[in-house]
C-alpha cells in the first residue's frame, strides 16, 4: 500500500459509490420484503462501508459490533464466498430481538475485503415478540429465539435443518423467511456492485479513497465540534416506571478543541425486566445530528467523540438482562444531550421532541376469511420541539429513526380485519411557544374480528417529564392511550400492554407534542389566530397560553 492521495475527480465517484451501494441495497430490501414494517414503516437499515441514507439512525452504532463479534468468533479466514450470517443477539448489540442482521462477507480476487449487512424488523421471533409484543418479557429466552453470529449458509450451501427450525418456532413463518431472504438479496447485491467498483479502479485506488473519505468525515465533524466554547456541559431527565422507581436520565457533554466526550455515566443503572439496552446509538445519533447531519454516514463520523458508558448502566446493560424494551430510553437521552448543550449552543439546539419511537400499533390475529394468519403494524409519529425562527414539525417519528414512517391506512386496512376511524393531528398537544411545539396524532382504530391488540403506553415513560421548552417555553402534551372492548362501554386506560379483543374493540392512541420555544406571548398574533382556524390550537388555549382576547380572536 502507498500513502500516495487519489485523484479529486475518482475521489468523488468514489465517494458519492459508496452510500449508492447502500441506497440499492435500500430499494432492494424494500421491494421484495414481506412485511409492512420493512416495505411500508421502513424499519431497517443497509451499509457496505457506508449506512444507507434515511436508514433507521439507532441501528448506526450495532453494525459494526456485530462484525467484529463475528471475526472474533471464526477468524478472519473463517468466511468463504457464499456464507451467510444471522444475528439478533442481545449481548453483542443490545436490542430486541425482532431487529433481525443478516450480513454477508464480499470477496475480491480471492480476498475478504468487506461485509454486507442488512438489519431489519422480523414481525415474529417467537416468544412473545410478535409485532412489538416483548414488553411483557422478563428473559430475552421469553422475548424469543436468538441468533449469535450463526451460519445459515456456508460456501452457498443453505443449513436447511437451521432454516426449518427457525420456521417451526416463529408465529409468521412466510413472512420472516421471506424478509429473510430479501436481506440476503440486498446483500448480493452490494457484493456485486463493491466488486464492480473495485475492478474499475484497484483495489489499491478504493481502498485509499476509502481512508481519505473516512478522514475527511472525521476533519467536518472535528470543524463544527471546535466552534462550540470549551466546557463541561450536562442536562438530566426522568423516565417513569409503572409502579416502580423510575429511571434517572443524566448527560454530561464535555468540549476540548474539536474533541466532544458524551458521559452518561449519571443514568439509572440496569434492571431486571427493565428499560435496558446495549448501544452507544443515543450519543451517535446526537453527535450526528449536531455535526454533519446530511453527511453520508461511515466510521470516520465518530473517530473525534468519545462515548463513556459503563457496564451495568442502563445504557449499556450486561446479558442476559431483558432489553426487549432497549430504544424506550434513547429518544430521550437524545434530547438531554442536545438540550445539556443549549446554552452553548442557543441557535441550534430545538426543544425536546415526543421522547418516544412514537405509538406502536400492531393487532393480530386469525382472519376469519382466508383463514390465514394476519399482522397489521404501523408507527405513528409525535411532534418536534420548537425552535429558532420556526415552529416544531407535526407528527415526525423521533431523530432515532431516519425515514421511518407511519403505515398508509389504506395498507392497514387491506392488509388486515381493521378499520382506522381517524387519523388527525392532536389539537393543543404542540407545547406553546413564540415558536410553537409540533402536534402529536391521535390514531382510533376498530377491530373487525377477534385478535390480539398491542397498547403499549407510547409515553415511553414521559409523564412526569413531558417533552420540554426551551428559553421561556411551555411542554408539550404527554402520550397516551385508550381501550373499549365494545362501543357500549366508555374508553379505559389499558392495565398491560396486551390485550384479546372480540369483534368491535377500538383502540386509540395519543402521541406526544413537542415543546415549545421562546415566550408564548411573544409568538405572532397572526399565527395565533391561523393555528385556532387551522385547529392546530383551541381558542381557549390561544387565550390562557398566548394571550389572545375576544378582538384578536378570528371570526367562527
């Protein structure tokens, strides 16, 4: 190898190849899989050597742990062309297990040079993880099967014993292995176009463009981090536990030249049955989003940030505790790390968002038509907090989930006995601000045959710390949700996170609004009067929180 730079212009193509591999990969996955989570929620990411643009932001750091967990275990001569891998394990990358990775190694002449990897939600692993059933488990055994870096093909031989057992021991069996084998596919695919790409150039010449992209990340992220003032900054938050203790949420951001420190040591330590999980994906996510936040994503993004997590914190609990419910915290901490650097950086730093992965919506069940079993699932989105000069977006999934989005009713109602009676966005849920809090939404859904109801709390926690302002604004209003087995019978808050329901049960669910920012007396009075028109604000909110009188109100 010669230290020797790669011309600008082979530089480029070189640069802007590797995010395409990833963003075909994308399309791939997409087009062939067979659940809603993947083709409709987007639920997944792909990476060769960079993540696929819009993939899911928390998977980011438990990529390349799996890797490396991986040669670890076989060596680097242990892979030959052809092999495929399958691994959801909780002690390498500390998820639930629905998060699905299939990878495989990409060979040149002969030589492992990298690895495709593709992480996906599976609807069923078993257990009870169907949909996002898990939070009732208290092992990750209970949660479902687990997968440790386990070859499910060799040198291009399928284990069918291995693929027979996964599908006699998963609700959804076609489903799984279909999205299983549209992993594989994305994967080929990103062998084929890295080998493509090295027969054109050398390997000599992408490797060397590969260092300097990596640097050149690593040079952006140190530029933006030596403008923020030298200085210990910190921030803390709670989470709520249903009739437990809660959990402590604490961020200490640290600034030295162009080197960032994320501390959190300060939170909660792990738990059984608990909010744990096994990621430096909250501290990623932040340093990205306040660094090169439309920058392809590779490693050379986080070479300047140091992440100080230690074992036994909730952040980073040891197998096997339970971490069924591992992203519950990050959407959160997140947010006090943004907001611990608001005062250093007051133009940048929004107030806090909904602080959840937003509302789970999944029921299943036996459809009394085909006779086939069915899962319908959708993630519905919060607000965003207010900021400097604008107010915060209405119903956005979390900065944990890139372009996750909320299932088209249409696909819901297709694909499943259930009927949406109303999507809307949730007036007054926006924290009140001179630049408002972005709305929540309130999803109702009726069931039209007997199944099984997810109605996980999408509060995430966030009671008794609703999503908060910044400079002088107001919280935004905390999720919930509602249940009725029959339309006789009034709305009850649900006691588990589960429930059987007969033909006519209605669920709705609340997601939370955004904070707001700044004086909501001194937000606009023109805009005050278009939120009440729009029904974005209640005229009696827009005179308790904004100050409108009878004379400024607009007419009916």
């Amino acid at each position: 190898m010669t230290s020797a730079a790669v011309d600008p212009v082979t530089l480029e193509v070189i640069r802007n190849a590797l995010p395409a591999i990833s963003n075909e990969m994308s399309v791939d996955l997409q087009r062939t899989s067979y659940n809603m989570m993947i083709y409709e929620v987007q639920d997944y990411c792909t990476a060769l050597l960079s993540q696929n643009i819009g993939g899911v932001s928390h998977f980011v750091a438990d990529l390349g742990v799996v890797i490396k967990a991986g040669v670890e275990r076989y060596g680097l001569g242990g892979f030959d062309p052809g092999d495929v891998l399958i691994h959801n394990h909780q002690a390498t990358a500390g998820q639930h297990l629905n998060n699905v990775v299939i990878y495989t190694p990409a060979f040149f002449d002969g030589e492992l040079v990298a690895f495709a990897v593709v992480r996906a939600h599976w609807v069923d692993v078993g257990g009870l993880s169907t949909g996002f059933g898990a939070a009732n488990a208290y092992d990750p055994w209970s949660e479902g099967l687990q997968f440790d870096n386990i070859k499910l093909f060799e040198k291009g031989a399928p284990d069918e014993k291995l693929l027979r057992f996964i599908r006699d021991n998963i609700r959804f069996p076609d489903a799984s292995m279909g999205d299983l084998r549209s992993q594989l596919a994305a994967c080929r695919l990103g062998e084929r176009r890295l080998a493509e790409l090295l027969r054109r150039y050398g390997r000599h010449t992408v490797t060397r463009a590969i260092r300097m992209i990596f640097s050149e990340s690593e040079r952006r992220c140190r530029a933006v981090v030596q403008e923020i003032p030298d200085g210990s900054y910190e921030a803390s938050a709670y989470l709520d536990a249903e009739g437990q203790v809660g959990y402590d949420i604490k961020a200490r951001v640290v600034i030295h030249g162009s080197d960032m420190e994320i501390d959190l040591s300060g939170c909660s330590g792990e738990r059984e049955s608990g909010m744990n999980s096994r990621t430096y994906a909250a501290a990623y996510i932040a340093y990205k989003a306040l660094t090169a936040p439309l920058e392809p994503l590779n490693e050379g993004s986080f070479r300047a940030l140091k992440v100080t997590i230690p074992e036994g914190n909730m952040m980073m609990a040891r197998y096997p505790m339970v971490m069924a419910r591992w992203s519950v915290p990050l959407p959160t901490v997140i947010d006090t790390i943004c907001r611990a650097l608001s005062d250093a950086l007051p133009e940048q730093i929004a107030a806090a968002h909904s602080g959840s992965l937003g509302a789970a919506v999944a029921f299943s069940g036996l459809d009394p038509v085909s006779r086939k079993p069915f899962i319908a699932m959708s993630l519905e989105a919060g607000g965003w907090g207010g900021r400097v000069g604008a107010d915060g977006q209405d119903a956005s999934m979390s900065m944990c989930q890139g372009d996750v989005r909320n299932a088209p009713i249409e696909s819901l109602e297709l694909k499943a006995p259930v009927l949406v009676l109303e999507r809307a966005l949730r007036a007054d849920s926006g924290g009140p601000g001179q630049f408002r809090g972005g709305l929540g939404v309130q999803t109702w859904l009726r069931s039209l045959c007997p199944g099984r109801w997810h109605v996980s709390n999408p509060a995430a926690g966030r009671i008794s710390c609703p999503p908060w302002g910044l400079k002088g604004g107001k919280s935004g209003q905390t999720a919930g949700i509602l249940v009725r087995e029959r339309a006789s019978e009034p709305f009850r808050v649900p006691q588990d996170a589960d429930f059987i329901a007969e033909t006519g049960a209605e669920v709705i669910y609340r997601t939370a609004g955004g904070g707001g920012w700044g004086n909501p007396l001194n937000r606009d009075r023109v805009r005050v009067c278009e939120d009440v028109t729009e029904g974005y604000v209640s005229a009696a909110a827009a005179r308790s929180d904004y100050g409108l009188t009878e004379a400024q109100a607009p007419s009916p």
